[in-house]
C-alpha cells in the first residue's frame, strides 16, 4: 500500500521478490510497473540496477526491515537485541552518499492512517555507523505507535545464539 503511494507521487525503482504463483507474480508485478515505476527481480542484476539508480538521482524504494537470505545480512542491535539486518540500503546509501527517507504507515485516533516521514540519521554517513544507522530510524519510526510494526518478522528469530527473542516477554 505505501508503494502504491509512493508510486503515485513519482517514479520510482525498486527490488521485489519473485511471488511463485504465476498469475499472482504477474498481477504484483503490473502493479509496480504502474505509472513508468522500475522494478528488478531480488538478485544481483536487481542489486546492479538499483544502484545505478541511484547514482543517477532516480527515487529508490527499498525495505530495510525484510528478511535478508541466510548470509546476505548481519546480526545488528535493533532495541538493543541482535537482529538479523539487511544490509543493501545502508550500504548503498553509504557508499552513493545520496539522502535517505524513512517512511511508513501508521494508525492513529478515529482509525485513521497516516503516513510518516523521516529522514535518515546523519550516522549513515560514518563507515562504522551507516548499517546500525538504518536499524535506528526504523525504531523511531515504530515508536510512533509500536503496535504497527509487524513484529513476527523472521529476523527477530534468527538470533545468533540460539535464544529466543519472545521468550519473557
């Protein structure tokens, strides 16, 4: 829903993982294309393209929150635990030195949405911070109303030492 928006604002390039149900890849797929948007298959032909993208001052979508595969990501505190993190959008926005936005969709009084905008923190610049940086804004943005984050996400189950992140909780 937040890229359909965003997609109606302006052009964008994005990442997306294959659906694998045909007729449903197809449909996810159109949606994204909409409106002359970019949209590049999770590989690294994909990776390639959007950092092209990127240097050329077109708006690039990603999700820094998803699920990386196993040992494209790495363990980074996120509310002070260790979270298996993405690192492609840190990196890239490290290493092109362009501005970064955060943004998500939020509920607020009277069941309605919002949309909420950050920018990024001025650490994703510094070459020990930048990927601890994006796990930092994703939690500002989740403290605007934290029961809207969809906190079942596997990478909170992928603890390094084994110890589950729910328990006690």
């Amino acid at each position: 829903m937040l890229l359909k928006w965003i997609n109606s604002k302006t052009n964008t390039t994005t990442l997306y993982k294959k659906v694998k149900i045909k007729f449903l890849d197809k449909f996810v797929r159109k949606q994204r294309e909409e409106n002359n948007n970019e949209v590049y298959e999770t590989n690294i032909s994909g990776v390639r393209k959007i950092f092209k993208a990127l240097k050329e001052n077109k708006v690039v979508c990603l999700a820094p929150d998803q699920v990386p595969q196993r040992g494209m990501g790495e363990y980074i505190k996120f509310f002070n635990h260790d979270a298996y993190t993405t690192t492609l959008a840190a990196s890239m926005v490290y290493k092109t030195r362009k501005p970064a936005v955060f943004i998500c969709i939020n509920s607020f009084e009277n069941n309605k949405l919002g949309i909420s905008i950050r920018p990024s923190k001025n650490n994703i610049y510094d070459d020990s911070e930048h990927k601890l940086s994006i796990n930092q804004s994703i939690e500002d943005l989740i403290k605007i109303n934290p029961k809207d984050y969809s906190w079942e996400y596997k990478r909170f189950r992928r603890s390094p030492s084994g110890i589950d992140p729910y328990e006690n909780t």
